[in-house]
C-alpha cells in the first residue's frame, strides 16, 4: 500500500509540473534570431564609438552560433545579444522578452 501512495504523489506531481511547463512560452527557431549579416555587423558596430569599434572584433550569430565576421586588434569585441541573454533576475513583466526573435542589443565587451 505505501508503495502504491509512492507511485500516486509521483503520478500527480509529474502531471502538475507538465501542466506548469505547458504553461511557459517556448523559443522560436533559431533562423527567427538571425539578421543578414551586414545589418548585424551595423548594428554591433553601433555598441561603441567609432574609434574603438572599427579596430574591434566583431561577431555575428549564425546557425553554429557566433562566429568572427572580421577580427580586430584592438581587444573589444562587438556584437548583437539577443533576449536569451536577459539576466536571471530579470523583473517579471520582462521575462517574456528572453522569447522575443525581435530582442535585438549591441553590446561591447
């Protein structure tokens, strides 16, 4: 009998924890995320000023993900994130964003 009560609760916590994963928004595909190259060489090249970002390595996504569209000397590196990138302690009505195909953010490191 207690194995039986065992088996039961694991039963009915298996099907809450589907419903609840039903629930959250899944990722598009990933060709959803791409920009043509140029565009997205544009847009990295906007996180920095000039004179940093033409001598900086710039990456862009792909299908094999981020990959060295032009390498730079100067130890920066521009590139696009996209909404996955969102910190984990992103406020709840922004969450959702980390979904968004559209999230498009440049940034220098």
């Amino acid at each position: 009998m207690e194995k039986f009560v065992r088996v039961l609760v694991f039963l009915l916590a298996s099907l809450n924890a589907g419903a609840v994963w039903a629930q959250v928004p899944g990722y598009p595909p990933l060709s959803e995320y791409l920009m043509p190259p140029d565009s997205e060489i544009a847009l990295a090249k906007s996180a920095a000023p000039a004179n940093i970002s033409d001598r900086a390595t710039i990456k862009v996504l792909t299908t094999s993900g981020y990959q060295v569209a032009r390498e730079g000397d100067n130890g920066f590196v521009c590139m696009v994130m996209r909404g996955w990138a969102a910190p984990t302690y992103t406020p709840a009505q922004f969450r959702d964003l980390v979904y968004d195909a559209k999230v498009h953010a440049p940034h220098l490191f």
